[in-house]
C-alpha cells in the first residue's frame, strides 16, 4: 500500500514519491535554546521520529537532519539578561534539550548542524540573492524583497496586499515593502557579530535554515517539517530565499506540521508564560508514559495540555501532581 501524507504546500493527502527511490531525505526545524523546551516543543520531536521510524520500517534509507537555532534575538536577550557569553546559554539548553529526547527515545537524527558554524553558506546565499534581484542591502542590513517573487505566500495562502495592510515596519528598518524579511543584521553593540560583505552583523533566523538544509540535504529534498505555528513566516520565508536562490524549485516535496499542545485555549509557549517544561514532565512521569501521551491525539489536531495530563494519570499516580501553568 503506497504511502500518503498531508502536504500543507498543496493542502491535500499525497503519495509520497521520494526525490530518489528508496531513499527520504527529511529536514525538521529543530530548538531555538534560549530556555527550557516544554511539552510542547518535544510532540514536534517525537511526532518526526515517530515519521522517521516508519519511513524506516518501510524501507527507506532515512538522512534526517534536524538544526539547533544557537544565534537569535532571544538567546541574545537572555545571555545579556544573565551576564554570560551567548554560549552558555545555548550550551545549557541544547544539553537539556538533548536528554530530553534520549530520555523520551527519540532517535537522534543524522545530522545536527548549528547556525553559528555555517555562517559561510549563509552569507553566500544572501549574496546570490542581492545579485539576481532579489535582495537589497539598506543601512547595514539586508533584506528579502518579497515582491520579485509572484507565488510568495503560496505554502500559507497569505496575500502581499494583506500583509501590506497588516505589517508595520519597526524602528530602524527600511524595507520597501513591510513584508520584506531579514537576511541579515548590522552588528549592534554587545551582541555576537561575523565579518560580512556588508559589515559585522548576524545571520536572520529564516537563513539560517535554508542554508542548512540545502548544504546537507540539497534542492528538492522529500520532507521538511515542524511545527504548524512556523508556516508563517518562517516556512514560507524559507521557500522564497531558497528558491530565489536557486533559481528553480521546489525547495521542498512534502511539507508536514504538528499541531501545538494547548493550554486554556492559547498556545503553549514560553513567551505566553503558559507552559510545563519536559523536564518537570520527566521528573514526574515515566518517559515512555510522556511520549505516549503526546502522541494520543492526530498529530495534525492541536492537543490540550488537560488531555496531556489525563493520559499519563490514567498510566501513573504520581506525588505530587504538576504545578499548574
């Protein structure tokens, strides 16, 4: 029986025909480690291992590739916060989020690059970019022009004339159109900065994993997943630059997103303060009962947090109960 899965780029069930027969080439948006993942964050991990180990089963020969966000506003935020280098933080949260997933078996995937060491790749793609067209240097940054692209918006169905009226342009910015995106940042004083074509700065967030799954995976790979709150803009940001970058497509075949653990009807989120850290989880509830648990319900369908914690009750009675979020 041939093998369908939900394409969020086509909206519909496909057959899942890989790039090369026999073969799956996946990517997953891994951790930003500013802070402690919660629940929420490892039903995206076990939901792609859970894929993996049936692509596996099926008879695929996996290369699964999943990133570690370890440069961004939040880390930069947090390490200035604590008075520490950038690394320790990133250190700190990676390491935990790394016994997490071994506790919760889940397979460690092929390759686990980190923004930071492929700052190379990214400023060659920015440059590619600005000389075909598509980007522009303004003030010592650069940005995406996302009008040179017609099918920008077509993995979220978001329109350029919404996005228009909707966006606000923040202090400091000069893009020409308020979607416009960041490839990359001027330095600013106290934050960790590369030498660039256009000056010291950093690398924007959606680059970095263009670069990444490009240089480990290639154009056109088979799966790219995570979860479904990165459609936008994350994902559709990444099917722009990368594809403005190659100049053909697609970027990716198969497009798959989780649904997010709700708590209370919101998000669960650090920014949101909502949210029960898998460590506290772990502590509390045997590993296996926590990946049952987050797997209960279709991973496309949003998950309660109450429905997470009837589950691992019915298998345990732990003491004492989890703190509420």
């Amino acid at each position: 029986m041939a093998l369908r899965l939900h394409n969020t780029l086509t909206k519909r069930e496909e057959e899942f025909v890989p790039r090369e027969a026999g073969k799956a080439a996946m990517y997953v948006c891994g951790p930003t480690v500013y802070d402690s993942s919660h629940v929420g964050h490892m039903r995206a991990a076990i939901v792609f291992d859970v894929l993996r180990r049936y692509l596996e089963f099926r008879g695929f020969r996996v290369r699964h590739v999943q990133n570690v966000t370890d440069v961004e506003d939040k880390i930069i935020a947090r390490a200035q916060a604590e008075g520490v280098p950038p690394e320790q933080i990133t250190n700190r949260y990676s390491d935990e989020y790394q016994r997490a997933a071994e506790a919760l078996n889940i397979l460690a995937p092929h390759v686990e690059p980190r923004a930071t060491e492929h700052i190379p790749e990214m400023i060659t793609m920015i440059r590619t970019l600005i000389e075909r067209g598509h980007a522009y240097y303004a003030e010592g940054d650069v940005y995406f022009d996302v009008t040179t692209l017609p099918e920008y918006g077509k993995l979220s169905g978001r329109v350029l004339d919404e996005l228009k009226a909707g966006a606000r342009v923040e202090p400091g910015e000069f893009k020409r159109h308020p979607a416009d995106f960041a490839l990359w940042k001027r330095a600013k004083p106290g934050e960790p900065s590369w030498d660039s074509p256009w000056g010291k700065g950093r690398p924007g967030w959606h680059i970095e994993c263009s670069a990444m799954s490009l240089k480990y995976l290639g154009m056109g790979f088979d799966i790219h997943g995570g979860g479904d709150d990165l459609i936008f803009p994350h994902h559709e940001n990444e099917i722009a630059q990368s594809e403005a970058y190659a100049g053909t497509q697609p970027f990716a075949r198969y497009w798959l997103h989780n649904a997010m653990v709700m708590t209370r009807g919101e998000k669960m989120s650090k920014s949101m303060h909502n949210y029960f850290a898998i460590g506290d989880a772990l502590r509390r509830y045997p590993p296996e009962v926590v990946r049952y648990a987050l797997v209960s319900v279709h991973y496309r369908k949003p998950l309660d947090f109450e429905a997470f914690l009837t589950v691992v009750r019915r298998h345990v009675d732990p003491s004492p109960g989890p703190a509420a979020v």
